[in-house]
C-alpha cells in the first residue's frame, strides 16, 4: 500500500520479441473460394495508403509469403531449363540458329498455358508454374523434329522452300501424335473429382492449353521463321576419320 495500488485489468500473457524488438502476430485464414496470395497484395495496397504509427512496421507472413517465394525459385528454375534445353539444343544441332529456331515454340506454349487458365477461370498458382516447367522441356520436340528432318532434306539437295513444304506434310503426323499422347494423358487430370487431381488440374490446364497452342502454331511459326533466318545453303562436311 506504500508504493503501490493493485487493480485488476486486461494484459498480455506474453511478449514476444525477435531482433531486441516486439512483435504481435495477427493470423487470419482465406475463405473458400478465395485466393492467398490476391488478398495479400491487396492487404498491401491498403496498407500503403495507412499512416502507421512511429516505430511500428507490419510485414504478411505465412502462406502469402512462401507461395511468393516458391513462385520466384520456379521462375529461376524456368529460365535455367530454358538456358540448358538450348545449349543441349546447340550441341544436337552443331549451330546456334536451328535451335534459335526451335526455341519460340516457348513463347507459343507459355501464351497457351496462360490462354488455358484464363479459359478456366484458374489463377496463377505454384502448380500451374510447375505446369510450365513442364512445358519448357516438352514443347521444344515438335520443332526439333521439324527443324532436324528440314535440314536433312536440304543436305539431300532439295531447295528451301519445297523442303519446308515436305517437312510439314511428313512430320505432321509424329508431330500431332506426340502432342495428342501427352494432351489425353492429362485430360483425366481436368475432368477429375477426385481432391487429389484438383489440386492437380492448373498443371494439366496449362500442359493441355501450351501443348495444343504451340503444336498447331509450330507448323506455321517455324517454317516462316526458318525460311527467313536460313540465308545460305546447307552443305555436307566431309571430315574423313575425323
């Protein structure tokens, strides 16, 4: 009673701190139907317009914040399958232009990747970015067939053009069946009920979307891009036993 007065009141059970500073924890989970990491931005977005007090910082942690992460490593592993696919590409070939040639199927198969999400209503997620790692590797095999038979002829003595024309009329089939066997494989993946597929169907939609996209436009992209960066003739290289 000499030097203080005791009172009951509210008060906290702990207090946390990291790096010499206190922190509060505010937890939340996203109702069904709605996406994590869209609500984080705009929780950002309000964030930004609010005057915080002196001293205080707010960062979103948690499932926004992995997912984020996950999404940068994915992107860096994309862009190294695609640095690899064209290196290996430039050893298959022994030239830098034909694997060049091949590789805007990429940019085909990643439009129809997105095309086929946007279709369905699917947001940008983990599954859907591995769905284009996916497709970094599968998509190139059209074009190098197409690419590879191309230049075969042309070893052979056939002029340019009617090259081109032949290797559409001949690889067509090899080219529609490869695709078809991968796009059928993933359909039960889209049309599933199971809980386990859902989790799967972003892949599948975008392996279906960027397969079919990419393959209908690789017989038109290719040849026009390989007629007008092939200037000069191709020719055979008899090195003897070496």
């Amino acid at each position: 009673r000499q030097f203080a007065t005791l009172q009951q009141a509210p008060g906290v059970n702990a207090i946390n701190r990291e790096n010499q500073a206190r922190y509060i924890t505010v937890s939340a989970t996203t109702a069904e139907g709605y996406n994590t990491s869209l609500l984080a931005r705009q929780v950002e977005d309000k964030l930004a317009d609010y005057e915080l007090p002196e001293g205080v910082d707010v960062t979103i942690e948690g499932e926004s914040a992995t997912i984020g992460d996950a999404m940068h490593d994915l992107v860096l592993m994309i862009l190294l399958a695609v640095v690899f696919i064209y290196l290996i590409m430039v050893a298959q070939f022994q030239s830098l232009l034909s694997p060049f040639i091949v590789m805007f199927t990429m940019p085909l198969a990643f439009t129809g990747g997105l095309l086929a999400l946007l279709i369905a209503g699917e947001s940008l997620s983990v599954i859907a970015m591995l769905g284009f790692l996916v497709l970094a590797g599968v998509v190139v095999n059209n074009g190098i067939v197409f690419v590879d038979y191309a230049n075969q002829l042309r070893l052979e003595g056939m002029e340019k053009r009617e090259a081109l024309v032949q290797t559409g009329r001949d690889r067509i089939r090899p080219i529609l069946m490869t695709a078809l066997t991968t796009i059928l494989a993933m359909v039960t993946l889209v049309f599933s009920t199971d809980a386990s597929a859902a989790m799967s169907r972003p892949l599948a939609l975008v392996t279906i979307g960027g397969l079919s996209y990419a393959t209908l436009l690789t017989l038109i992209v290719v040849p026009v891009l390989y007629d007008l960066l092939f200037r000069r003739e191709l020719k055979n290289i008899d090195v003897g036993e070496d």
